[in-house]
C-alpha cells in the first residue's frame, strides 16, 4: 500500500495535462499512486495517459466509456484509492518537486487537511500577481470556529485551492462526497466547510501547487454578466449548510467578509496601478 493516493479527474486535458503529470511523476517523495479519470475525452487524453502508464507501475488509468459529470469523476478517483492519504490533482496545474515531502510528514503527523502555498500563473503558465499568493492557509481552533473563519474569508484569497490539499481518506465521508456534487461549481468550499466541522486545515509548509487561470476570452466574445458581491461571498450556500448557530453566526460576522472584499478590490486596483499591470 502507498503512503498517498492522488486523484487526477480530466477531461480533454490537452496541452497541460502532461505537465501536471510529470509533477507528480518527478517528486521527491515517490511512495504514492496516481489514479486518473479520463471522462470520455476526444483529444490526445487517452494517448498521453497510456503512454505515461505504460513507463511508470506507479499509475493507474482509467477511462470512462461515456462522460459521467465533473463531481461524479472527481468521486470515482477518490473511491480508487487504496492509501490512507489522499490528494486531488487538476490536471492544468502542476506542483512544486517537494510538495509531497514537505507536505506527507505533517498528513501523517496531524489528523488535518493539509496545505502549502498557491502561486497564481496565467493561461500560458507564466507567474502573476495574486492576493492568494504565498498565503499560509491554516483554519484551526474549535470546530465552531474554524468553520466560520473559513466561511467568511473572501473567496478571491484563495480558499478554494485548499481542495488540492491532502486529506487522511478517512476524513472524506460521502455526506463530504454528497456535498461536493450538491451545490455545482462552488462544490469545493462547501465541501472543505463540510469537512471543517470534524478536522482542520493546517499549513504545512511553503511548497506550492500552481493554478493556471483560464484562457483568455476570445475577441468579439460576449463579456460575462459580473457576479454580484452576494454571489462572490456564496451567501446563499453558507446559509444553507450546517446548524443553525452556524448559520446565525455567519450572518453576525457577513459584514466582515463584506468589509474585505471591498477592501481587496481597492488594493487590488492600486497594486495595478502602481505595477502598471491589470488587476488579477
């Protein structure tokens, strides 16, 4: 049995997807598998994971005959896992060569999600500046607590990367799993505040996993309506989670969440215009 399983969902994962790969396949820490989902892709998915398969026994491929949904593809990966650590992967990111070793010995030592640094990179995979960069990520304390710090912190400051920290398998129940799938694309961070209120998350140290932002939009593309400040804090989802204290107290501390991310938005636009760059 390995120290850890990784995940590794895709679907179409074109260009990137032998990056992220290699990442896993070149750490430092070697005692893992790598269990990956091909969700019915039509590019050169299956030919790129075949090929890297079939050089390393460390690997185990599977593909999906007819698509079965992004939740339910990150589920089938977790379900293949034999080790009593646990970590997902997307597969247009990439880590750091000693993420698992900087990373496993706290998993092992603590029962918590454990997490590293985010360093944000454009489509093209050049490093950019981001809020979220270098943030030691901890939520600790009670249960009560942790869940309604993690809750109320912006979005924008990275929480959601946390997904992509490691987990001790037994951590992720299927009310966890049931969770991920319920509430569509913020799935993660409702997951992780599921999650929360039996373990924390802990920083492990300053290793990093690198997210690529998505493509930039097409010329003459329709821009996209923008969220509004409600539906960026995800107010409706965090007051339909957990006990009832849980949601009063949300709602008691809404206006600190609030409160940062105008002040975010404002440092934002003058680290921008002090750089001479767009705001990330």
């Amino acid at each position: 049995m390995p120290e850890i399983s990784i995940g590794l969902p895709v679907y179409n994962g074109g260009q990137h997807l032998r990056s992220a790969i290699d990442s896993i396949l070149k750490q430092t820490f070697s005692d893992f598998e790598l269990i990956i989902s091909d969700n019915a892709s039509t590019d050169e998915t299956e030919k790129t994971c075949r090929e890297l398969a079939s050089r390393d026994n460390r690997v185990r491929y599977f593909r999906q005959s007819e698509s079965i949904g992004v939740a339910d593809n990150f589920r089938f990966v977790f379900e293949q896992a034999t080790a009593p650590l646990f970590k997902w992967m997307a597969h247009d990111d990439w880590i750091d060569g000693d993420w698992l070793s900087v990373l496993v010995p706290v998993a092992k030592a603590q029962h918590a999600i454990i997490f590293g640094h985010v360093q944000m990179v454009t489509y093209e995979g050049q490093n950019m500046a981001h809020q979220a960069n270098g943030r030691a990520m901890q939520y600790i304390g009670p249960a009560w607590w942790r869940r309604l710090a993690f809750a109320i912190e912006p979005a924008n400051l990275g929480k959601a990367n946390i997904i992509y920290g490691i987990f001790p398998r037994d951590a992720i129940t299927p009310e966890s799993l049931r969770t991920f799938s319920a509430y569509g694309a913020p799935g993660d961070v409702m997951m992780l505040t599921e999650c929360l209120s039996r373990l924390p998350i802990v920083f492990g140290g300053p290793s990093r996993v690198f997210k690529r932002s998505p493509p930039p939009r097409p010329l003459g593309a329709v821009k996209e309506r923008r969220a509004s400040i409600f539906e960026r804090t995800m107010l409706r989802q965090f007051l339909s989670i957990g006990p009832i204290s849980f949601r009063i107290g949300y709602l008691l501390l809404y206006p600190l969440t609030m409160g940062r991310m105008k002040y975010e938005r404002k440092l934002r636009r003058l680290r921008a215009h002090f750089m001479g760059s767009s705001p990330a």
